[in-house]
C-alpha cells in the first residue's frame, strides 16, 4: 500500500513488530536490500564517520516528496496500519490503541493482541542547515498547514531535534500526526477482529514536553528523550552552545510555549474519550493504562513476561535488553525472555536499566539489542557505561561492533539476526497468554 508513512520510525515499527510477534516471525526493522548492505559494510571498514555521511546522503534521498501534504488522509493512514495485520486469525481478545513504545510492542505480544497507533510520522525531504531552526520552523509550518486545512481528524507535531537527529534535520522535517478520531479503518477493523465483549486497551502515556504553539492542532517541538531537558533545548547549555557555535539554545522567542504530551511518546486528547465511547457503544470492555513516562511501559511488559512463566512454573532463560526501535517481541515468547525495552542510547536511559538490574535475575544471560543512530552526542551512554551497569551479569552484545558505536551500519540488521539465532537454538516457547485481568493487577500495582 503506497503511504508516506516512515516505516522505521518508533510507531511504525511498534506495529510492524506487533503484527510480526503474532505471525511468529522476527522483524528486520529497517529492511534494506542486499546491495545497501554490502555498501555500507565496506564503507564501514574505514570507520566511523564515512558511514555517518554515507548515512545521511541516504536519508537525503529517502525524504518524502512535500507533494504528498496535499494528499495524506487520516484513512489512508489507517488502512496502512490495519494492513499490517491481514491474514491474522481472529477475533481477539483485546485490542491496544493509543500512543507507542516497545513496552507497549511487548505488552500486545503478551496478550496475543494487535496494537493500532495513534502517531504517523512523515518525514519530508526539505534539506537545510541543521542549527536553522528559523527555515526548518517555517518549511514545516507550510507542510503542517497544507494536511490541516484538508484533515480536520489530527493535530500535527512538527518535531526538530538537531542533536539526537542531527544528520536527519539536515534533509528532512518531520510532521508528526496525532489522530483525535479513529478513522473508519480503525472502527471497521475493531468490530471485525475484536471479539464481542472484548477489551479495547487505551495507552495513555503522559510524558510531558514544552512545544511552541503554532496554531490550533499545530505545535512545534525542539528535542525529545534523552539526558538533556526540554528547556536545556530552548535555553542552551555549554555542549549545545560549543555544538551551534552561539549562545543559548534552538529557540522561537515570538511564540508562546506549553506544556503537551511529548510528540513521540505522548497521547494526544482527546483520542482516549473517543476510543472509551466507541468501547461503550459497541458492548466492549474499555482500559486505560496510564503512564508518566515510557519506561513505565517497559516496566509493566517486564511483570507481564516474568508472570507468564511463573503461570507456566518455568524459570526466564534469560533477559533481552532493547533499544528505541531494535524491538523484537516475538522473541521473549520464542525463548522464555524478561523483555527490558530502554527508550533510547542516552544516559537516561542507562540509569533506567541500572535501576532495573535487581529486578533482573543475575544468573541468567542478557542479550543486548543497541541502536545505531549515527550521531554520537554528548548524552549519549558509552558503550563502556552498559557493561559496567550490567558487571557480573553474562552479557551478549548482538549484532553490533564496539569499534564503530553508535554508528555500526550493520547494526540496521544484523541484531534481528542474531536474535533469531538464538532463539532457534535455545528454543522454550511461552505457551500461554496474559489475560487483560492479569494486566489490570499488574498495573495497579505499578
């Protein structure tokens, strides 16, 4: 199906791997062909950062043509994403909508559940200078006006981050699209799938963020998740100034700031009414699950795992550790694996899983899933840092070479592989499925 939508972002893949995870298959999230592999291997034997040029050149011509803001409908992004999940068995039990992460990826998994996204990203080919927040603002405000005048069922983030996306922000701009409604493919699909008095799950993740206030349904964010504040983007630190080369940070003083949902991780309002009055009105059973922050998610998928083997009277053969979208969920059911999913290869996320290791067992292997994103920035964990926060445990780095961290091309498909590897050979299949009862209990006691 011809849509625009960027397959490799975090929504996307939450659901590409969803609706792998229910055909029993692994998925290569990034999909590249034969001969783009076997470039960028060969770049890659001279280091570093020819492959983040090599990378970026790509991206320069990967963007989507800006003459698709006068075509991108809501349903044609709907009818994408129920796609995903054709030939699949059914009806359901239960159904997750709302906002994504590979917690939730997990959780659907967990229940032997599809997951429909309220986000869509596009990503526009539109090169610019990567500090010009003023040209990327203005670019992005006439793509986000040209889809709102025609689509009155989302709001749009217009999302720049020029440090962790850096070598993104130079050739594309990205809109995000936020449902408000659910389209008629989303309606069409639940009443086919789910099953009559079945569980429609509603995430509702609150992780908050300061955006500029463009318009109705329109706001533009600097940054995202990482170790580095909302307002360190806006107001600038020393390692931001020494990067743009000017003090304070990427900011437009002449619009008006507000607190919203976080445009990669957040629910947007009022989706969540939307989706409980569609529950009511159709006989289904309606859950929110609400969580501050995405590791609140990852949290709950690792309680979900660790219970279906203590249902099983089975011990976890050992602990799969995953980054932002290197995201298998077929995996911990293939192998008897306690899913961790960390957000993304930022400090902040490293002391999240330092925080995890007691809830992690210390006698079993951890495989280890790191993300390539090219851009080595200042709050970026260093590979040392994952090794000290797991010292004593076994850990197996899958897929990606030490020496080119974080910019290992074959990191796009080499840990998909080697996780499949080991799965095949160390194969003990969760049989069961969480129940959404079981998922009320253990979200209560969160």
């Amino acid at each position: 199906m011809k849509v625009p939508i960027e397959t490799t972002d975090s929504s996307a893949v939450c659901m590409r791997s969803v609706a792998a995870a229910l055909r029993g298959r692994f998925l290569d999230p990034f999909r590249l062909s034969a001969l783009e592999r076997l470039g960028l291997s060969a770049i890659a034997l001279l280091g570093p950062e020819p492959v983040r040029r090599a990378v970026g050149y790509g991206v320069r011509f990967r963007g989507t043509d800006p003459s698709w803001a006068d075509r991108i409908t809501t349903e044609g992004l709907a009818r994408w994403a129920v796609s995903l999940y054709d030939g699949l068995d059914g009806p359901f039990d239960a159904l997750l909508i709302g906002a994504p992460n590979g917690g939730v990826a997990h959780l659907a998994a967990a229940l032997g559940a599809p997951f429909l996204s309220q986000h869509f990203l596009i990503s526009f080919r539109d090169p610019t200078h990567p500090d010009d927040i003023d040209t990327y603002f203005e670019r992005g405000t006439a793509l986000a006006r040209r889809i709102l005048r025609r689509e009155p069922m989302v709001a749009v983030v217009n999302h720049y981050d020029p440090l962790h996306d850096r070598f993104l922000v130079r050739w594309v701009n990205h809109i995000r699209l936020k449902l408000l409604d659910l389209p008629e493919a989303y309606r069409t699909f639940i009443r086919r799938r789910l099953r009559p008095g079945g569980t429609l799950i509603f995430i509702d993740c609150r992780y908050l963020w300061l955006q500029y206030r463009v318009g109705p349904r329109h706001t533009f964010q600097v940054g995202g998740l990482g170790d580095v504040s909302d307002r360190e983007f806006l107001e600038g630190r020393p390692e931001i100034e020494s990067l743009r080369g000017a003090p304070g940070g990427w900011s437009l003083p002449d619009l008006p700031l507000e607190r919203q949902v976080e445009s990669e991780w957040g629910a947007a309002p009022p989706l969540r009414e939307v989706v409980e009055a569609f529950a009511r009105a159709n006989g289904y059973r309606f859950l929110a699950l609400e969580g501050d922050h995405p590791e609140w998610y990852a949290c709950l998928a690792l309680d979900a795992h660790r219970r279906l083997s203590e249902r099983e009277g089975r011990e976890p053969q050992g602990v799969l550790v995953e980054m932002f979208t290197q995201s298998n969920p077929v995996a911990p059911l293939r192998s008897r694996l306690l899913p961790l999913w960390l957000p993304f290869n930022c400090a902040d996320s490293l002391r999240f899983l330092r925080r995890m290791r007691e809830h992690l067992p210390p006698d079993r292997p951890v495989l280890l899933t790191p993300i390539p994103n090219f851009v080595f920035t200042f709050d970026t964990a260093e590979w040392s840092a994952y090794q000290e926060a797991l010292a004593g445990m076994r850990v197996q780095i899958l897929g990606v070479r030490r020496r080119l961290f974080p910019s290992d091309p074959a990191g796009m498909w080499r840990p998909a592989g080697a996780l499949a590897r080991w799965c095949r050979e160390h194969p003990d299949p969760v049989r069961v499925r969480l129940s959404v009862e079981e998922l009320e209990r253990l979200a209560g006691g969160r």
